[in-house]
C-alpha cells in the first residue's frame, strides 16, 4: 500500500511495498512516484490529474526494484480528500513475483455504509497505521473484539487486506478519522 500526493510524491508506504521493492523507507517519502516506474512516468501531468479528479483508476506497471530488477504490478488507486489535502492510496492486487501473486478480487456488491460505526472507527484507525494492540487501547476494548471488527467489515465488502479495506472505504469519498 502506498500513499501519494497530488504531486505523485510518496507520503507513506508500508511494509508489503518496502518488501517488494527493496528499498528504505526514506528512499519513497518525499520522491514522485514515477522515478521508481521503469521507463519513467504512466501519465503526463494534466493524465494525473484527470485520473484523480475522475475517481477510483487501475492500471498496470513495472516498478524497478534496489536489486535492479523490474517486477510488473496491477494496482488500484483510490483519491480522497484528507484534512484538506488530495492523497491517494494505491493498493497492489498482483504482482508478478513468484509467490505474491493473489487471485482476481470480485467487486463487492455492498458499501462501506454498511459498516456500523464502530467498524468505521476501527477502520479509521487502521487506515492511520494503528495496530490492532493500539487500537484496543484507543478504544478500550480487547485485540478479539477489535480483530472481530476488521473481520467483520472485510466480510462485508468483500475484501482480503486491511489495506484493501481503508482503500475501498477510502474510493467510496467517506472520511476516515
């Protein structure tokens, strides 16, 4: 999972990505996006923006890893507006490393108001980077039942990741707190 700007620059990443490509996490913060996409940008400036300003986009790419070596990913990129900034979150869905490959991922019927609002609160941690530890004391609650929390809202959009989860109530334009 990674977080971007309106710029295309990296604002966070998290550790799947850091794994993937082999680099440091000081090596993405503050850097476009594109300089680590082999062969340079996707999009010209004015694509990018049209692609953030239409809403939820996919797409494929081949990201140079530290190694040197090119692994091609599918992506889903959700933008949304957060504490008065465009960011969006980028979520890989297949990668073509040997092992990371993860079937295809039907859309779910259902939305993220369908989550109660407790689950959102959960979720809203979760998309700050917060533990299931940190969000039981948070919340003043136990692991188990924040755990039940994030089972519960995966069930019910469909979904395999947590990072999958803040990205699909993320697309949907509902503020996460």
């Amino acid at each position: 999972m990674v977080t971007l700007d309106a710029r295309r620059c990296h604002v966070d990443v998290n550790g799947a990505y850091i794994g993937l490509l082999g680099y440091p996490r000081t090596a993405y913060i503050g850097r476009p996006v594109y300089e680590f996409v082999a062969g340079g940008p996707l999009a010209t400036e004015a694509e990018w923006q049209k692609e953030i300003s239409a809403g939820e986009f996919g797409g494929q790419a081949d990201l140079v890893r530290a190694d040197g070596g090119v692994v091609t990913v599918q992506y889903a990129a959700h933008p949304a507006v957060v504490a008065g900034g465009r960011l969006v979150l980028f979520v890989v869905l297949h990668t073509s490393r040997r092992g990371r490959n993860m079937p295809e991922v039907p859309r779910a019927a259902a939305t993220a108001s369908t989550l109660s609002a407790r689950e959102m609160e959960v979720v809203g941690l979760v998309a700050q980077g917060a533990t299931s530890g940190e969000i039981a004391d948070t919340l003043h609650v136990s692991g188990n039942t924040v755990r039940t929390h994030v089972r519960n809202a995966m069930a019910k959009l469909d979904v395999r990741s947590r990072a999958q989860l803040v990205a699909k109530v993320m697309g949907e334009g509902l503020a996460l707190s």
